[in-house]
C-alpha cells in the first residue's frame, strides 16, 4: 500500500467534492436572485393586436382593454345580436352566446330566442351602426332599419349600451340595454334589455 497513492486519491476526491459543493453554492445564489427578480419585477404584460381591418390598434394586459378594444367589441356584439335576417339569426344568436358572460348566458338566450321567432315571423331583417366608448361600456346609436323582404318598413334612431366584465384575462359581454340617445350612458327603463 502507497500512501501517496492515497494521498493523492484523496486529495483529489476532496478537490471535486469542493469544486461541485462552490458549483451548487453557485447555483442556489444565482436561483435566489433570480427568483427575487421575479417577485419584483413588474408583471404588466400588454399585448398589443391589430384586426383583420387595420384601422385601429389596441391593447389588452391583465388589468384591462383600450377603449378602442371595447369599441370594437360593442359594436361587433351590437351586430351580432341586431344586424339580423331570419336566415342569419340562429348563426349570431350561437357566435354572440360564446361572448357572454356564464352568469348573463341563460336570460341573454331566452331573449335572443324571442326576438328571432319575432323576425322569422315577420320575414324582417335590421340594421344600425355608430359608437362611442367608455370605461368597460360602449354607447352605440345609429338607425334601427326593419325590412320585409326588400321593403323598408320602420326606421328608428335607437342607443344602446354595451357592458363588459374583463375577468382572467377575457373579456366578458354583461349586458345589452337601450338607452337615452340624449344621455347615452344612461340605461332607459328595462324595455329592451339583453
């Protein structure tokens, strides 16, 4: 048996046990500073989507959406439910459920089940556009035209407001009332709520 021999083995051994003992010491440091620049570090994430028409942009982060956003909504919601021909309905009426919020879906169908069989009935179709928007609501107004077949048969100046809830990072459709076009964030009495 040469002591030097282990000697030197142990030596060596102690030399890797060290250098692996600084490595996971190493480590561990970097781990904790990284994991103490996430806890800090802001988590504001904001992605930014153009539409298929690029008109205008807007953002959407965990907090919330950009007006523009709500505006966008409002009035492809508004479409949905109201630029409507019998042949179309049952497709928006399927489209427009997917947006409302699971607490509002049931009473949003009844209605929307109502006013198609009011539609196919009378064989008309409607039509109207404008908006405006505001914290987590949109004001819509435009004319509300009713057709039979190809003929005009009514047409109305109508507002409406279009509520959202933005919840775990979707944006939620709550409600559909007409509304006072001469104080457009102001619900009229509930005569034509969705």
């Amino acid at each position: 048996m040469n002591v030097k021999e282990y000697t030197t083995e142990i030596s060596a051994r102690l030399a890797l046990r060290s250098f692996f003992i600084y490595a996971f010491a190493a480590s561990l440091i970097v781990n904790v500073i990284l994991a103490f620049g996430l806890i800090v570090l802001d988590k504001k994430d904001r992605v930014v989507v153009l539409p298929a028409e690029i008109t205008k942009s807007f953002w959407l982060d965990a907090d919330g959406v950009s007006p523009e956003y709500l505006e966008q909504m409002g009035l492809f919601a508004l479409q949905l439910a109201l630029n409507n021909s019998p042949e179309t309905f049952e497709h928006n009426q399927r489209k427009l459920l997917q947006y409302v919020s699971p607490e509002q879906r049931g009473a949003t169908e009844v209605f929307l089940t109502a006013q198609g069989r009011r539609m196919k009935s009378a064989n008309a179709s409607v039509h109207m556009l404008e908006t405006r928007a505001s914290a987590m609501q949109v004001s819509v107004r435009g004319n509300v035209r009713q057709f039979i077949g190809d003929k005009l048969t009514s047409m109305q100046k109508k507002c409406w407001i279009v509520k959202f809830t933005y919840r775990n990072s979707r944006l939620w459709l709550e409600t559909m009332q007409e509304a006072d076009c001469k104080r457009p964030f102001e619900p009229m009495k509930p005569t034509g709520e969705i």
